[in-house]
C-alpha cells in the first residue's frame, strides 16, 4: 500500500463516506484499489464505523463503482457549493 500523509488520508476517508464518490474516481486520484481503500478505513476508522460503513458500501445505498451508476449521478454539485473562480472562492 502507497504511503499518504494525514490531509491525503483524510481526504480518501471522506471521499470513500461520500455515497456519490466511486472508488474509480478514489483510483484516479491516489491511485489505490478497492480493496486498499477498504484497508486504510478499517485501520483509519473504529470498528464500528468501518463496519457500518461497509455495510453500506455492500447493501447498494450509494453507488460507489462508476458501471452501476446512474449517469446523472456522476456529476454531483451542491446546491451551496460557491464557484471558484481565478483560485479564490467567492464570497458572498
């Protein structure tokens, strides 16, 4: 397994919770597997999130490989998420 740092496990952490993230869009930026995902959550997570977490994972609420999706689905925008814009964040 790839060695992160704190920020880039957190972030993996945060994308794998996402319903919406895939785990090929977790491979196409860090470049890890499913499989290897699932391993730094059971070490990231306690027990009993890792395992409420893959039961959500395998029970099919999200969508979490890109085939099974539906293709409205992929693109995801928060209704509250600000535009960016020349590198800073739009205020409001």
């Amino acid at each position: 397994m790839k060695y992160f740092n704190d920020s880039e496990k957190d972030r993996i952490v945060e994308m794998a919770w996402e319903d919406r993230t895939t785990f090929d869009a977790i491979k196409a930026q860090f470049g890890i597997s499913q499989g290897e995902v699932e391993k730094l959550m059971r070490k990231e997570l306690k027990f009993s999130s890792f395992k409420r977490w893959r039961k959500r994972v395998s029970s099919g609420v999200g969508v979490k490989h890109e085939f099974k999706a539906n293709p409205d689905m992929l693109r995801f925008k928060c209704s509250r998420q600000r535009t960016v814009s020349m590198n800073k964040i739009s205020k409001r």
